[in-house]
C-alpha cells in the first residue's frame, strides 16, 4: 500500500486500501476500471488537472461523521465548504472523458453548491474553535444578532434613533442621546430647555452646561444590554444547531459524492496507473 498510495485525497486512501482487500473478482467490472485508468494514463494533461483539483477536496468522509454525530464545529463547517468547492471543477474535467466508468462516477459527484451558499451566508470566514460563545454567525445573517451587537457596542444605531424620536417629541433641537460605561445611557439638554423636558423625564444628573435625564425607554435598552451577550449566544448557536442538522439530513448526498471524488482519486493515482498499466 505504501508503494502505491499516492492519493490526493483521504477518501481515496482509504477506498484504495478497501479495493486492494477486496479486489474484484468480475472481468467485465475489472475491464471497466482498467478502462478508466488506460485513458487517464493517455491523456496526461486531463489527470494532472484532476489531481491539482482534487487535491483541494476535504475529507468529506471525516467531516460528514462529526456533522451526523453532533461533533462537528464552525470550522468544520467551514472546512467542508471550502473542500466542495474544487468539485464543481471535477465534474467539468470528468465530464470531457470517455471512459463508462467515468459516467457513473460523474453521476454520482454532486458539487453541492447549495450546501456550501448556505454555509458561507451563515458562518463567518474564520470561527472560533467553540460553538457556545458567540462570534460565529455573519452580520446581516439575523437582523436581532446585528441589533443586539449595535446594543452592546454602544448602541450606535439605536441611539440615533432613539434621539431623532426625543426631538421631534419635545421639541428640543439640541438634545443629545449619549451613553457612558459609569452613567449608562441618558438623554442631555442644555440648562436653557430644561423647562421644555416632559414630566416622564426622571433627572439622572446634573452639569454645569445642563441636566441629564433617563426615560422608560432607555431603561429597557439599559436592561437589554445586561442580557444582549447571553442573548446574541444563544440565537448564535441557535443559527449554528440548525445549520449543523439541515447538513447532517444531507449526509447520504456528501458521502455519495466523497465516494466518487475517492474513486477518482484512486484512478488518477500515478502509482497505481503506474502498476496496472501493464495489465492492460
């Protein structure tokens, strides 16, 4: 085995390793994988595209287990979109020969576009190795993630909206929405309006320039803010966890194809071609 495995894939070290246990035993099954070989040792230039393109393929066999077991992690996800995406290129390769048993193989191998979108529009392009402390899910994924990470960041967005709200509602152009780590969130106006503020103001803090007040609302945001890390976590791996099993009801599609990017590998092996060639 060692002389002859010089697979680009893990799938296709281990189905090399089950074919020589198990070698066929039917002439014409025999024929057509000697088939498969003799044109790939033809045509040079098609089995060294083959094997620069496969040699980006995952072990989808690997990855497949810990997604069907609950083992899996956001880099795995990751890792298996990236190693699907060179099987689109496969196909195109396998799809210019000729041989029959590259037919079947080229109906088998499903490039699995659609599983690897739904990864990247999910999950960030480098994840943290745990799955329980946030960090995994892309902005724009879920607009409640994005709003409490504005939260939590200082409220940006929200503060904005909440001061465009106060102004129009009092009147007071020059009334500003703030927030500081010892104070909280507040609402300013200058000593010169303070006449103006309704009576659900409560007066948080007195300036010189002015006073400083808190309403209803910002006492919420307040309170949103204590739980928003907890809250971003858990509808994180909420995101995560769905993911994860809409791929595992997947699982019969991925290892069909990892089966036949395997038995690519193992035709296209210079070793092995090598060695049967002079069956032939």
């Amino acid at each position: 085995l060692w002389v002859l495995d010089r697979t680009a894939t893990a799938m296709g070290g281990r189905l090399l390793r089950s074919w020589m246990e198990r070698p066929l035993l039917s002439p014409a099954l025999i024929g057509k994988r000697l088939s498969a070989v003799d044109e790939l040792v033809k045509k040079n230039i098609d089995r060294e595209e083959l094997i620069l393109a496969l040699k980006d393929v995952t072990d989808l066999e690997r990855v497949t287990a810990r997604i069907v077991t609950g083992a899996a992690n956001a880099r795995d996800l990751v890792a298996l979109s990236g190693g699907c995406r060179p099987i689109a290129k496969l196909r195109a390769l396998v799809g210019e020969l000729a041989a029959p048993m590259f037919a079947v193989l080229l109906g088998e191998m499903d490039d699995l576009t659609d599983l690897c979108d739904a990864i990247d529009a999910a999950i960030v392009d480098e994840p943290p190795f745990t799955v329980r402390e946030g960090g995994l899910i892309r902005d724009g994924y879920d607009a409640e993630i994005d709003r409490l990470r504005d939260v939590l960041s200082g409220g940006k967005g929200t503060l904005a909206a909440i001061e465009a709200q106060e102004k129009e509602k009092t009147g007071i152009k020059n009334l500003r929405v703030g927030y500081t780590r010892v104070f909280g969130y507040y609402i300013e106006v200058a000593k010169g309006q303070v006449g103006q503020v309704p009576d659900s103001y409560i007066r948080k803090q007195t300036l010189v320039s002015g006073e400083r007040f808190i309403t209803p609302e910002l006492k919420e945001l307040e309170n949103t803010i204590l739980t928003a890390k907890e809250r971003i976590t858990a509808l994180e791996y909420e995101h995560f966890q769905t993911l994860r099993q809409q791929l595992a009801a997947q699982a019969d599609r991925i290892l069909r194809t990892a089966n036949a990017v395997g038995a690519l590998d193992v035709l296209a092996d210079r070793n092995v071609w090598m060695d049967t060639s002079s069956c032939m």
